[in-house]
C-alpha cells in the first residue's frame, strides 16, 4: 500500500513484483526475470516481474494480478515501489500461498440425478458410462485460467453381492475405497468392494467447460451375482496441495445395482 502523500513528496510512478517459489527446478515465463539474491549464507531465486506503471489517478490500494504461476507449488512475494527518481528496497515478503486445485466432485449441475449409469449390459459384460467430475471453483483470490486443459484419474470400483439388493450382506452398503484392490481385479469376491480399472489424464469439467461422457468396459461378471459401480476422481499429484496427498480421492459417485443379463439397456 502505498504511504500517504505529503507536501513536496513525489508521486508514486510504478510498482514491481518479485516472488520465491517452493520446491525445486522451476520453469517461469520466459519475460519472470531470474536474480539469484543472497541471504546471510543462503541463496534463492527470485523471479522479477515487468515494471508496472501507475495511472495518475491516486488510489488508496494498489492490485496487482499475477499471472502464470503453476498450480501445485506455493510462493511468496515481494513488492517494491518507485517515483521519478529511486525504487524502493523490496518489501518484506509475504507468507507462502500454496497454488492448487481442490478434490473434484461429482458435477452439481446435474442435481440429484447424477450417478454411474448402466450403458449396455450382457451375460458377463456392463458399459458403464457417468458424467465427468467438477473441480470446485477456487479460492477468489486465486482463479483457474480458461484455457487450461486440467485431467484427472479415475479409479472405478466395484462391488459384488450374493443376494437381492436389501437383503443383509455384509459390507455391501460399505463406502467404497479407491485404494482397494485384488492380484485379479476382475475376479468377483462378494461384499468386498475391488478396483477394477484405473483411467488416466481424463477430462473434468472446469470454468463451466463442456466434456462428453465417460465409460468403460467391464467384463468377467458372474451372472448369479449382483453388481453395484463406484467411481473416484482424482487430480495429478502436479495439480494437488501438499497436505492432500495422501487423502486425494474425492467422494465416490455410485450406481445402482445390476444383475447381468443379455438383453441391452435403453
């Protein structure tokens, strides 16, 4: 923020950024100038933005946007000020922000009625088919670029079950769990929920972008089984904060249940 003016003092004429990042090797936009600055027996990397000229009009906060920072690692920044004559030293930097992306979600725009759909089904086979997931809109602070092309992971699990659905089985209304798994995940083990396939750099749906529907092929069903579909989305471990790594996959989005058969689905 700029002091306030007094009699005789000079205007504030333009304003520049430097920021720190987090972590290690770090591509900047080519016109982020890097300075290697000394700290006591430390050394950093800053990147200095362009100078940036201040209209006449007097404000008492000046803003500035920072553009194309990648998302998945944290910052810190820096400001100086300048008139006609000198700059500023730099200010004291800020606290780090960690730039990423929240868990996505099943997408709220489709209500209620969202959920893994049965596409085609035979004797041993399914096509199911679901919605792409939704990354929840950023903190207003930090906003997501148009024209990113953001994908995630998703994890499809499956659940089998001996009886009618509403009969007692155990686990078979458990919350699925992406992480578990099987040596032969197309092999049925009722009640117990297993992975069955794990897709890679996959749309989600962001800044309201428009994205088909997603599905996949599932064989090797018994047909005296019931059948129940979860499925998971996750962002890449680039895209996540620090502190989700462990905990990343979002809530599941389910199907109903499903009794093989041969006749299709409409």
């Amino acid at each position: 923020q700029p002091p306030p003016s007094h009699r005789g003092a000079l205007a504030l004429r333009k304003y520049q950024v430097r920021y720190r990042v987090q972590g290690g090797d770090y591509a900047a936009p080519a016109h982020h100038r890097p300075v290697l600055v000394s700290a006591g027996e430390d050394a950093h990397w800053w990147y200095e933005m362009p100078e940036v000229r201040l209209g006449e009009e007097r404000v008492g906060v000046v803003q500035a946007q920072i553009r194309e920072l990648t998302a998945g690692r944290a910052f810190e920044f820096c400001v100086r000020l300048a008139n006609d004559l000198r700059w500023s030293d730099w200010s004291p930097a800020t606290d780090w922000l960690s730039i990423s992306l929240p868990r996505p979600v099943e997408n709220p725009r489709l209500g209620p009625a969202n959920s893994v759909r049965f596409l085609h089904s035979s004797a041993s086979s399914v096509r199911l088919g679901w919605s792409p997931f939704h990354v929840p809109v950023w903190d207003q602070k930090i906003q997501c670029d148009p024209s990113a092309q953001i994908t995630a992971e998703y994890r499809i699990s499956m659940l089998a079950a001996t009886c009618e659905p509403g009969c007692e089985s155990p686990r078979r209304n458990a919350e699925p769990h992406p992480e578990e798994s099987t040596d032969d995940p197309h092999n049925a083990h009722p009640n117990v929920w297993r992975v069955v396939e794990t897709l890679y750099d996959m749309p989600v749906v962001v800044n309201g972008s428009s994205v088909a529907t997603l599905d996949l092929q599932v064989g090797n069903l018994e047909p005296q089984l019931f059948y129940k579909f979860a499925v998971h989305a996750r962002l890449p471990a680039s895209l996540r904060a620090a502190e989700d790594h462990d905990e990343s996959w979002g809530a599941p989005l389910e199907s109903g249940w499903l009794k093989p058969r041969v006749s299709a689905l409409g």
